[in-house]
C-alpha cells in the first residue's frame, strides 16, 4: 500500500482470460473485494485485509468507528480465519497508540504482515520438499503426481502458496513433479487459477474433474495430496474448499498421505472440533447455476448449468476431521494433526481475539 493510500490487487476473477488489476481506496471497496472473491486465499484475505485497516485507520475518526469498520471486514467471509486474524492483529495494534498514529503504524503494520505471509510460505516450502524428495527417491521414474483441490497457490497469499510451495521447491530443486489439479467447483479456483500458476511456472499439470480423484488414487497415479486450508482448530481439524474431505477420505481407502499445508496464521487456538464449531460459508446459488467463459470466438459468457427454478445449495467449505490427515505442514516444520503436538510447536502463539 503506498503513501497514497490505495491498495493495488489482482482481480483473480478474470483469471485466466485476463490480467487486470484493481484499485482499492477505502476500507469498504475491500471488503467488496474480498467478498466478491475479487481477492481470495487465506493468506491474501489476510494481507489485504490488514490493508483494509490501514485504510480504515485513516477514515474513523473514533475508536467506535474503527471497530464497525473491522467488524465489516470480518463477515465477509465467515470461516477464512486469516481475516480475523489480521483484522484483530491490527486492533490489539492500534489500540496502544494514539489516534494520530493509526495510519502509520496500520500500515507498518500490514507490510508486516504480508511480508510474514511470504516468508511463512517459503518456509513450507522447504519442509514439503523433503516429503516429494522421499517419494520421488523411491520411484523408478522419479515423477512425483501431486493432487491438490482448489487454489492454494501464491495467488491464495503474498507469494509461494501454502499447498504449492512444495511443488515450486521441488521443480526448483530439479525434481519430476506432476499435478492433478481439481477443478473445484463450482466457482473452478483449480481449472482457472491453479492450471494458470502452474502452466506460468511451467510445472506440468492436468486438469481433472472433482470427481476423478478417487478413480486416480485407485490405480496408483497419485503419489500425495496437498491442499491448503482456511481454517484448522487447534485439535487439527482442517476446513477446506468444498470437496477436500472426499478427497481425503478417498485418500484415506487407498494408502495416498494426505496432508494439509498452512502458514501459523490459519490456526484457530479457540476452537477444537472443527465439524460443529467452524461456520461454514453458504454463498450465492448463482455461482453453482451459472458459469462463465469464453466461447470459440474468445468473447466471455455467462451460460446457466442448471434448469430454472431448480433450488440450488452452496456451501463454501468442507472440515476434514483430524484423523483423516497424515500431517500438517507448517513453516515451523511438519507435524501431525493432534492437539498436543500443536501446542508444544506453538505454544508461544497468541489467540485470534482481541486482548
């Protein structure tokens, strides 16, 4: 965010036919971002968020007004923990300092923040790769098939991606790496913005129906899945993209680990069974009826998938329990999915709410 107060984001909804960006200049055009998903991703609903605050530190002329601002932030999407968190994280912040300083220090505040989210990231990175190294040790043609659902790549946070960082590590390291990617429906963050990082990366990949994953696992062809999450309890219980927890219960029937990758930020200390206490996200059934895309002659369309007047349910997010999960991956290392291993590695991170 420079001193001129706005705050540049890609516009991840027209990935990938176009690359444009966005100009954000109050704390209310964020949270329509975010909302409208203009902006999505753990990791960069948390930074740009964080920048939210520091636009909002300059327009509230009152402690009131800054925290109805915050608490707009928040609900716009429900069970992205990384919102709060930096939402919160820059409260606990402002609240120590006059007004007269909010601006500055929100700021100061929020380059922190994306600049944690990166690191963090990278640091995934390097724990995963020794995970794709073993695997791809043991091969005898030393291709590594990653399966992945959703978007978790460095358009999801700052830079690196959480489920992806390994991925990059591990092409960057010169192993073989290939990745089934989810399409995921319905708003399909896999066919469009997965595909895309990693066709720019030049990683080889393949697109694949939601539903193919488990015939895959089946025959051999995926050697791990790694996904990313928007939430995880303290217990380990991890809520995801809808359609992450058949995955991993397909993972589960066939002997493929599965694991979880997520920066600190996406711990939720306050609550432990994730099944019944993370709220899950219902969105717009319009995303479900229609889609869009460019027709033969490249012009974008938006065509109905399903018969009018059909009731359509759409849930945001899916919680895969604990047991399902082989391990976490961490920027503090890989650990497994349960409470007290959790505690001990973080035992010096502070809960989300407010002090």
């Amino acid at each position: 965010m420079p001193q001129n107060g706005i705050v540049s984001i890609i516009d991840q909804r027209k990935l990938p036919w176009a690359f444009e960006c966005i100009d954000l200049k109050s704390c209310a055009e964020v949270a329509e971002s975010i909302r409208d998903m203009a902006v999505r991703g753990a990791g960069c609903i948390g930074a740009t968020a964080g920048y939210g605050m520091a636009l909002a530190a300059g327009e509230a002329d009152s402690w009131e007004g800054l925290e109805t601002r915050a608490a707009h932030l928040i609900a716009t999407r429900p069970t992205a923990v990384n919102l709060a968190w930096a939402v919160n994280r820059q409260l606990n912040r402002l609240k120590k300092v006059p007004h007269q300083a909010w601006v500055d220090v929100a700021r100061t505040e929020a380059e922190k923040m994306a600049h944690e989210d990166a690191a963090a990231c990278e640091q995934i990175g390097k724990h995963g790769l020794e995970l794709l190294r073993e695997i791809s040790q043991r091969k005898a043609d030393g291709v590594v098939n990653v399966l992945t659902h959703c978007n978790a790549g460095w358009l999801a946070f700052v830079d690196h991606g959480s489920a992806t960082a390994p991925i990059y590590a591990a092409k960057a390291a010169g192993l073989k790496v290939h990745v089934w990617v989810d399409e995921t429906r319905p708003r399909s963050q896999g066919a469009r913005l997965t595909a895309w990082e990693l066709s720019q990366a030049g990683v080889p990949h393949t697109v694949i129906p939601d539903n193919a994953g488990g015939h895959l696992m089946q025959h051999g062809l995926v050697d791990i899945v790694i996904t990313g999450a928007d939430r995880v309890t303290r217990q380990g219980d991890a809520a995801n993209k809808i359609g992450t927890y058949l995955k991993a219960l397909a993972a589960r029937d066939n002997g493929v680990p599965f694991y979880v990758a997520l920066p600190s930020s996406t711990f939720d200390w306050n609550l432990s069974d994730g099944v019944t206490e993370i709220e899950i996200e219902q969105r717009d059934g319009a995303e479900v009826a229609w889609v869009d895309g460019p027709d033969a002659k490249g012009v974008l369309r938006n065509v109905r998938m399903t018969p009018e007047g059909s009731p359509v349910a759409n849930y945001g997010f899916d919680v895969t329990p604990s047991r399902l999960l082989t391990g976490l991956i961490t920027e503090r290392g890989i650990f497994p999915a349960e409470e007290s291993a959790l505690a001990a590695a973080f035992s010096d991170v502070v809960p989300l709410s407010v002090q």
